[in-house]
C-alpha cells in the first residue's frame, strides 16, 4: 500500500491508494496538528502543507495546484500515489503559564503512591489545560498545556457543532480527540512529578458549554440552533474511567454545572475563583478567550452573555482589518 511520509515528525501514513479522502483528513486521522478553522470547507487557507515529493490530485478531479508560496490546502487535494510532505512542527508547551500559578515544580519526598493527587482540567475551545494538585497538601504541583485537537473540525464552536450533528460519528470523534488529550496531559504531568495514574482520585473539568457536550459525548442538537438551549445543565460525579480517561478505576469525574446557553463551565470556575475578590458594588467579570463570557453582578443580581472572540484575535474570515 502507499504511504504519505511526514516531516519533520518522520510520521507514516499508510492509504488504500487514490481515493476520496483529502489530503486534511487522512492527516488528521493520523494525528497530524493543522490549521483548519473552517472545518475543511475550503476558505479559511490555513490548512497549509509543502509537497516535498510526489504527486498530488484536486479533491474534484484533476491535478491539484498549489496556493501562492507553492504550498497546498491540505482540505483540497488528495494523494495521487507515495509522498513526502512538510508541516508545521506543533507548538512547545506553554510552561510560561506556570509562573502565573507560582507553580515549582520538584519530585516529591513521599512515594507517589501515596500522595493523593487531582488533575484540574480546562477545556478551552483552542487550548486545553491541565493541573495536577496535591489534594493533602492543596497546592499545585505542575501545569501543561496543548493546542485543542478538535481544532481540526472548526477554529469555533459553531462549526464544531455542525460537524457533531451532521457527520455520522462526529460527536464520537470530537469526544475521542479531546479525552486522548486530556490523557497525554496527564501523563506529561504524571511524568513530570514522579506520580502515579492511581494515585489520581478526582478529575474536575471546565469548559464552555459546547466543549462539555463534546467532553461527555453529548450530542449538542438543541444547541446548535435557536434558542441555542443545552441538552444538560449539571451533571453527577461520575467514574472517570467511563470516558475513556487514564486515571485510576476509583476517581471520580466532576464536570462544572452549565448555566444557560453558551455560559458554561468555565464562567463557574472564574466566578468561584474571583467570589471573595474586590470591593462589594457593581462588578464585571470578563473571561475573554475564543468564546468570550461576561457577567455583571450589581447588588447580588448576576447577569451573564457570551461572544465569539476567537475571529478578533485571529483574524479569520477577515478581508479588511
């Protein structure tokens, strides 16, 4: 069978031979990170690669010719046969999050077996997050971070949505890409402090209420159209193991409650975080991220909305600005 060779990560990718399957796709089934904020649909260009050796055909028929810089929309070509091809390497860890946390990180004197330890886990609709923490001596103990996966089916949440609830499996594929990252995660962190899977006892996550549904496997129908109302606001602790995570068969998954609509589970936690925080009075907190959440709180009655932000910060769909 042909193969598609990778750089720089030296990957293969072994096809049935000409075919259907876009180049995007059978890259980001083998796990390779591209830019594709528009879901494969074409137009937003970033899904980018260089053809090193081989040849390449148009998703439609035809030979396939590249964009200017003599690169090609991965969403928009197929493989004609064997071929090298060059990608962006992924981005480093972002490890300068850990001084914002005051986290240092040092191998412990006690066995990790018997350290008692949690992993707090934000789900973000372009990174996700996690902490491992002490639970004896409440502090945390290190911090890693990785682009979302489910990037590959839309830079925002609409699209990620449509992709769920039109694709057969789609809900499936996006639940299994953001769990087996949470799961790298936690090994990095496990790695990083000495510690052990079993040792993990609690995995609480965060989200906007899109990516809880995609965290759970819930298919988010109501959710994608008017009134865009979430098919579950609060869930029950549950085995951590039932979603596929790496962690020890007794921890427990805790999920943030939803509030409404597109404020989810991570306006909870900041509102938790920042509960005690400043004067008493009129009060605003901003979570400004790819989808953006603001709550008001005046005389204890709290007002919350959302907003996409992700376009103001990347510029995608943007002729003029």
């Amino acid at each position: 069978m042909p193969r598609i060779r990778v750089l720089p990560m030296e990957k293969e990718i072994i096809f049935e031979g000409p075919e259907s399957r876009s180049m995007m796709e059978l890259l980001t089934h083998a796990g390779v990170p591209l830019d594709t904020e528009c879901g494969g649909l074409g137009s937003c260009g970033k899904c980018l690669f260089e053809l090193v050796e081989g040849t390449l055909l148009d998703v439609d028929g035809g030979p396939a010719g590249p964009v200017p810089g003599s690169l090609f929309q991965a969403c928009r070509c197929r493989p004609a046969g064997e071929c090298v091809v060059r990608v962006r390497a992924p981005d480093e860890d972002h490890r300068f999050m850990e001084d914002l946390f005051d986290i240092e990180v040092r191998q412990p004197a006690e066995s990790s077996e018997a350290r008692r330890l949690g992993v707090a886990v934000d789900v973000g609709t372009t990174t996700v997050v996690a902490m491992l923490v002490d639970l004896e001596g409440k502090r945390p103990l290190a911090l890693e971070s990785e682009a979302n996966p489910q990037r590959v089916h839309g830079a925002d949440v609409m699209s990620r949505i449509a992709y769920a609830t039109s694709v057969t499996g789609g809900t499936e594929d996006l639940q299994g890409s953001v769990i087996e990252c949470a799961n790298s995660l936690v090994r990095k962190l496990l790695g990083r402090t000495g510690g052990s899977a079993n040792a993990v006892e609690i995995v609480a996550c965060a989200g906007n209420t899109a990516m809880q549904h995609f965290l759970l496997g819930v298919e988010p129908v109501r959710l994608g159209m008017a009134p865009y109302e979430a098919e579950f606001l609060e869930t029950e602790p549950m085995p951590a193991v039932s979603v596929g995570l790496d962690v020890a068969p007794c921890a427990v998954l805790r999920v943030l409650p939803n509030i409404g609509s597109f404020i989810g589970g991570d306006t909870v936690g900041c509102l938790l975080s920042v509960e005690d925080a400043g004067p008493p009075g009129c009060r605003m907190m901003v979570d400004l991220g790819t989808n953006t959440e603001i709550v008001l709180d005046s005389g204890g009655r709290r007002v919350a909305c959302s907003a996409a932000a992700g376009p103001a910060f990347e510029g995608a769909h943007i002729e003029h600005g």
